[in-house]
C-alpha cells in the first residue's frame, strides 16, 4: 500500500518551532526547581520579654550621663622648637553634678595637656581638670555646657552588693561610643593597683565586657544607679576576658566631693614611721603578725593616743607597738593599716589592737580634724 507523500515543512519554519519548543523545554525543568525570589514574610514577633525591656530602659535611661573622653599631650618639636599637640588616649566618664563636674578614672587623664569631652549628644567641649586622687584612679574634669545637656547619673551603693546580681558597662571601648554590655557581678572585696602602686580595696569583679576606652565609664545595677567606676580589666591580650573591675560608689562618694571642694583627696592618718621589710623582720622573730610602729610623729593623733615606736638604746632594741586589728579587722601590712584608716573620717575615733610588751591590748585613738 502506498501513502501519500507528507508535506515537509520548509527549514526556516522548522528553525522557529524548535527554537519555541527548546525554550518551552528549558522553562518548565528550570523553573521547577528554581526558589521564589520575592521577599520571606516577616514572621510576627511578639512583645519583648521583662529582661530586654528592663536592660533596654537602663540603657535609654543612663547613656546621657555617659561622656567619651580625649585626651592631647603637647610635644616640643626638637628640630623646629614648635609645640606640637599629640593625641594621647580615649577614655569614658560620666556627669556628676549639672555643674559640669565630670568623673573619670586618674589614668585616663594621666600626662595629659588637654582633654575634650563629648557628650551623648555629639556635643563637645574642652574640659579642666579640677583634681586627681591617682592612689585611688579618680579624677574630677569640669566643662562649660548648658545645664539642660548635663545629665547627672543617678548614684547607688556598693554596700549592699551581692555577688550575682546583675551588672551594666556603659562607655567607649575602642572609640566606639555610647556601647553597652552586661554581666553580673562576679566577686566583691578584690584588691587591684592604682598607677602609685597603692592597693585600692573592696573591687568590684565583673564578667560585663570592659575593653580599652572603657575606663572611667558607670558601672550600673538593675535599677540604673551608679556601684563604680570601670577602671581595669585582667587579660594577656589587652582585650576583654571576662574579669573587668571597678572601683566602688561608696569610694568615689566619698574621694569626689573632696576633689570638687579642694582639688586633692586628703585621708586621716595615724602619724607613725612604719616599714614592711624591716618590721616583718622583727614581728617574725616575735612570732607575731602586723605592723611594727618604728616611730611616732610629734603632734600625731598616734602621740595623742600614747603609742609607742621602736627605740634603739646601747642595751639593744625595744621593740614599739605592733598593730593587728583596726576596729577589729586583721592587718598585716602598711597597705592594710592605711586602707583600714583612710575608710574612716577625720575625727573618727578608732580602736586599735596592739601588741606591747607580749601583751595584747586595746587603745582608741581619735584621728585629726579635716586640714
């Protein structure tokens, strides 16, 4: 059987129905597999939690009393004779008062010739110092800003201070400023030193991230007040490691309004010679711990008390008083003796325990009047 001959389709119109067809072909596989391309919908959040609503009010509320601090050095150009301005550092601070006083660490300040503030807002201002208590990393700046920028930072307590609470850093770590990081407070009573290698007691520990340009910064509690100043951090890098410290409120409370009222921070004192070297010598023959008084000042509130220093005499030695306890609390050492001492007041009176002549006793001793 024969069949009529098909008609074949001319090339050009074959070229245009493959061509449809491959691109039909390549679509339909294509797009099978290939994703939606608009954007996801946002998938609701719902209210935040209590926590990041109270750490987000602490924030709004305290940041405006935190200031970024920088500091110049001048230079003289050796070949030019021209005094150059070096940048020196970067630090944090706070408002203390709509005076204009502003709180920093001693350290961040240290060399410098000059220092801008710069507020919350951008604002800045050229800061003077007021005054320095470097034993205790303090130092007091003032500038001249209207009182409706000054935001004065609410001031708590760090008595009362448990371990495990929460703790909030504010400040400028690596220039970034206005940064927030959060913690607990780790340990209390820990013992760091200033920059004049005098111990500053009753530290607060704090695993809240401080980095350099944090210095200087509020360490805050729950309810946004003041419990120290963010002053150093333990780290072989330079870099946060968990273990931050800060000195505590009640010491700022009390070193501040000095430095405001007379530029430098005067604490009572005992008016005694003592030495650690020598005087362990001495009390580790007696078998006996604390400070050996090697002599008493003419006037002193120690004269007054009637305390006896360490006298050589062609007999030999007669060995002073050695200290052990101020108002109950064990010293071993003149670091000891003077934290203990300079916690309280001119005018306080203390109790000593003593040790004279392998006798214990106690005696009150009345510290001096403010100077």
């Amino acid at each position: 059987m024969r069949y009529p001959p098909v008609p074949s389709m001319s090339p050009f119109i074959a070229a245009i129905v493959g061509a449809v067809l491959a691109v039909f072909v390549y679509r339909y596989f294509i797009d099978r597999g290939t994703p939606a391309v608009e954007p996801r919908p946002v998938t609701p959040r719902g209210d935040l939690a209590d926590d990041e609503k109270s750490t987000i009010a602490i924030f709004r509320t305290a940041s405006p009393s935190v200031v970024y601090i920088t500091t110049a050095a001048q230079r003289l150009d050796p070949w030019t004779r021209n005094v150059l301005e070096i940048p020196q550092g970067t630090g944090s601070g706070f408002v203390w008062d709509d005076s204009g006083h502003i709180v920093t660490n001693f350290h961040v300040i240290q060399n410098a010739t000059s220092a801008t503030v710069t507020l919350h807002d951008g604002s800045t201002y050229a800061a003077s110092l007021v005054g320095s208590a470097p034993d205790h990393d303090l130092a007091v700046l003032r500038i001249r800003a209207p009182r409706e920028k000054l935001r004065p930072i609410p001031v708590g307590t760090s008595s009362d201070l448990q371990v495990g609470q929460k703790a909030f850093a504010i400040g400028d770590p690596f220039g970034l400023d206005q940064t927030l990081t959060t913690g607990v407070v780790s340990a209390l009573g820990r013992t760091i030193r200033s920059v004049t290698n005098r111990p500053i007691e009753d530290v607060i520990q704090t695993d809240a991230a401080i980095n350099p340009g944090n210095s200087g910064g509020p360490l805050l509690d729950s309810a946004g007040r003041l419990i120290g100043v963010n002053t150093a951090i333990y780290s072989p890098t330079g870099s946060s490691a968990g273990i931050g410290f800060a000195i505590p409120v009640d010491t700022v409370n009390r070193v501040v309004p000095q430095l405001i009222r007379t530029g430098k921070f005067a604490a009572p004192s005992l008016g005694i010679v003592v030495d650690d070297r020598l005087g362990r010598t001495i009390t580790s023959r007696m078998r006996v711990e604390g400070v050996l008084i090697l002599g008493v000042r003419s006037g002193s509130a120690a004269e007054a008390a009637g305390l006896r220093g360490t006298q050589m005499t062609r007999e030999g030695v007669i060995v002073g008083d050695v200290i052990t306890h101020v108002d109950g609390r064990k010293v071993r050492t003149t670091d000891e003796l003077i934290a203990a001492i300079q916690k309280r007041n001119f005018g306080d009176t203390v109790t000593l325990t003593i040790i004279r002549d392998g006798q214990t006793m106690q005696v009150a001793v009345k510290l001096p009047l403010a100077p």
